[in-house]
C-alpha cells in the first residue's frame, strides 16, 4: 500500500466516526421528543430548550365567564371559572380556550398544568388544560368538592339526595372512575389522592368530630380503610398531601402533620386564641393569616414550612381579603391594598398604585414578581415593586 493511500484511510474512518455521531445525537433528540415532559402537552426536549413558564405581557385579562369569578393559572396561562363556564387566556392575553356551562357555586383548582373546574353544589366537572378540556363528568350527587393531583387523577366527593351518606369517586387521567368509596356515617367534606395515584385521604365530620380516614393502595379493591384519625376537640377545615404518605391537616386552631407510614400525628403549629382569616400553599411552604380575637383587624401573617418552622411573620392592622403563593413568593391582598413578600415575608410593595386593587376580591400570584387582583369586573396584573 502507497504513502498516499494512509492519510486517505484515516480521513473515512474520521468521517464515518462522525456520522455515526450525527446519527447518534439525531436519535437522542428524537427520543427526548417523546418523553413527556413535566408540562402537559410538551415533550421533555421542549422543556430542556424553551421556557415552561412563558412570561405574561399583557397588564389586565378580559374574561366574559359571568359571575362569582374564581381563577388559577399554569405556565403563563391564566383560568377563569364563572357562573357562565370557563375561559383559558395565554401570557399575550389571547383566548386559548372557552367551554360554556352553566354553574352556581363555582371553584376551580390547578396542579402540574391540569385544571379542574367544579360547581359546588351543582353536578358539573370539567378537566382541561390550557388548550383543551380533556374529560367531563356529571354525577349522579351534588358536589360538595372535588381535588386534583398532578398525574390528572382527580377526586370527587359527593352528596347523595335525600340522605348524609357521602360518596367519594376516584378517576384517572382519562376520566375514567377506578375507585369508589362510600361514607355510611359522617359527612365528607374533601378528598385528596397522592401524586403516585395510590393513596386516598378523606376528610369528614361525624357526630363525634373531623377525622381522616385513609385508603392506601386502592388500586386494590377493599371496603374497609387502613387508618382513621381523629380530631375531636377541634374542627378539620383542609387536607393537603406533602408527600405520597403524609399530609398537613388545617384545623380551627392547628396544622397538623399526619404520617401514614408511620402512624404518627405531629402538631407542627398551634394558633389557639387566634382565629384563621385564611392559608395557602406553595410547593414546599404554607401561608396563613391569623386575626386576634379584638377590635380592629390586629393580626399577623405567616410563613412555615411543612416541618412547621417558622421563616417569617409580619403584623397586620388591615383587613385580610385573600392569600396567594408562587414558589417562595407570598402574595397578601389587604383593604389598603397588595404587597408582595419573599421567603422572609420581607416586603416588596407592588409598583401599581393601592387604589387599584382595593376593590379587588381575590389575588392570585402568577410569577415571582406578578400578580392577579381580580373582582368580577376586573382581573388585572400587578408587578413587584422595590423591597421597602
């Protein structure tokens, strides 16, 4: 073999090196594309490469749901729940989607980009994300509440007519029911499914208090619970799960965090002589706000994580109106208007002027640095001022 021919040799076996990467990197980009990624109707590759949470650009959303709006919102997106249906509005402002039907005591909650939109009291549950409604459900009782977790399983608890009995019904992501449990005594007033869909906690009253009763692993047909708990000095108002197996339970005068795993009841917070004004959840904390039992609004608002230490309060003298949560942002709507706080409740006052939210009924935080305030007339953005 000549001199020449070597370098020749050596070029082919570089360049066959590198097509075989190409074809190689060309693979690994069509398997991320089909790999869900946390986001609804977005790949993992699209995760990796775009932004999840599109930032908003438009400072008020016009919705045309009716009345007794509620809203929640995912990656940019903004729900709006009323007495006439629902309405998704993207970051620009521009209507991804509308389902009309009617309700008269609407709510709606959100996880992982899922909505689930209800009317309490009424029989109508929509599922839906922000472009689609992906399952509907009538039931047969009136709703009494219904949860969500971030798989899309979703739970719904009922009232029988013409009697106390209630029903849970448990449903996948296609809105398929898997799972039923009916409560003989007591009335069910919430329940929520774990996010690995196999752990099922309801909240109840009965004739001798609140009390969780907990199913787990309902993949398997069973008829009796694993474990019950009882409150029975103390009123339950909300259950959350923090985990597959533990959850906090909000009560009248406590949170309490519960511990299937292990059988344990910790009270991780004691607000006795205080009276619950509202609380709300991120992913990793809770925030409340208390009211003294005195004249004026004298209170306090707090900030703890789920082990139940406390990472920030600040006294209030102002009327509490409504409480929301982004990551470690806290969002507080007060009669004299809206500020934002960090992880420290160090306060950030919005940049807007008070007086346009004092009106507001309800405030939703959207971003680190943005909010909704929000009546049934109005639902516009606000922006995080400088820290005072």
């Amino acid at each position: 073999m000549s001199g020449d021919d070597k370098p020749k040799r050596k070029l082919r076996k570089i360049l066959k090196l590198a097509f075989l990467l190409v074809i190689l990197f060309a693979l690994t980009l069509v398997v991320l594309s089909l790999i869900p990624g946390k986001t609804p109707g977005q790949s993992l590759l699209s995760g990796m490469l775009f932004s999840r949470t599109p930032t908003i650009s438009v400072g008020e959303f016009n919705f045309e749901v009716g009345r007794d709006r509620v809203f929640a919102h995912a990656n940019g997106h903004v729900a709006a729940l009323g007495t006439l249906g629902l309405q998704v509005q993207g970051p620009d402002g521009q209507e991804t989607l509308r389902s009309l039907f009617r309700l008269t005591s609407p709510a709606i909650t959100e996880k992982n980009g899922f909505f689930l939109a209800y009317d309490i009291g009424g029989n109508s549950i929509r599922v839906f994300n922000s472009t689609s409604v992906l399952s509907s459900v009538e039931t047969e009782g009136v709703i009494v509440s219904a949860s969500i977790n971030k798989n899309g399983w979703f739970c719904i608890v009922t009232q029988e007519q013409g009697g106390f009995r209630g029903t849970v019904s448990v449903y996948n992501s296609n809105g398929s029911a898997v799972y039923v449990v009916q409560i003989g005594t007591g009335f069910a007033l919430s329940a929520k499914l774990s996010d690995d869909n196999k752990n099922l906690a309801i909240l109840s009253m009965t004739e001798r208090g609140s009390q969780i009763t907990f199913y787990a692993g309902i993949d398997s047909h069973k008829d009796e619970p694993d474990d019950i708990y009882h409150f029975y000095s103390q009123i339950a108002l909300d259950i959350e799960f923090i985990s597959n197996t533990k959850l906090l339970a909000i009560t009248t005068e406590s949170i309490y965090a519960v511990d299937f795993s292990g059988g344990d009841t910790t009270q991780i917070s004691d607000f006795s002589g205080k009276r619950l004004a509202g609380y709300t959840f991120s992913d990793k904390h809770i925030a409340f706000h208390l009211y003294d039992y005195s004249i004026g609004y004298n209170g306090r608002t707090i900030l703890m994580d789920f082990e139940g230490t406390i990472l920030g309060q600040r006294e209030s003298f102002s009327e509490f109106i409504s409480l929301s949560a982004f990551k470690n942002t806290v969002v507080l709507l007060q009669s004299d208007g809206l500020a934002f706080y960090n992880e420290k409740l160090e306060e950030h006052p919005s940049s807007e002027n008070s007086s346009t939210t004092t009106t507001a009924g309800r405030v939703l935080a959207l971003s680190d640095d943005l909010a909704l305030a929000a009546n049934d007339h109005f639902a516009i953005v606000i922006r995080r001022g400088e820290a005072s």
